[in-house]
C-alpha cells in the first residue's frame, strides 16, 4: 500500500496520551486507524441520514434498545478483554 507523510498538528495533552496507546505498532498506524474509524463513522452518518429520509426518524424506543444493545455488547467486550489480560501479580 502506498503512503505519504504529511505534517498535522495535534494538541500536545492527546499526543502524548496517544503515544502511550500507539507504543506497539507506531504512532503512523494509530493514527491511521483512527482517521479510518472515523471515516466509516462519518460514512455511517450519512448512510442514517439516508435511511431516515426514506423509512422516517428512529423512535425513541428504537434508540433505546439500540442503546441497551450496545452496552451489552461494551460489556461483552469488556469481559472478553478481561479474560486475556494477564492477571495482576500473574508470573508473565
């Protein structure tokens, strides 16, 4: 895949709270996949705003189940995270 270097400027607070998260596979690829997330998202953003001119606004119970679907999931995740982090005080 091709790249370009190109110079951005970033507050120094979220640089360095950054280089601590990117350490293992460089700043260069966070941020990349960070600009991608946010790419889809905005991607997704449009495709709602699509939906909802054609089949009408999301209701308020719709949003909600949404809402309690993704906390299940956070939670999942969370556990599953869990699971594979060595445990404190655990020979490595």
């Amino acid at each position: 895949m091709a790249t370009k270097k190109v110079t951005v400027t970033i507050p120094e607070d979220l640089l360095e709270e950054i280089r601590g998260e990117a350490t293992e596979r460089g700043l260069s690829a966070y941020v990349s996949e960070a600009l991608r997330l946010k790419r889809d998202r905005d991607r997704l953003c449009e495709l709602v705003d699509w939906l909802q001119e054609e089949h009408g606004p999301v209701t308020d119970e719709e949003r909600a189940a949404a809402l309690a679907e993704l906390e299940d999931l956070d939670a999942e995740h969370e556990r599953r995270r869990r699971a594979h982090d060595p445990q404190p005080g655990a020979a490595a």
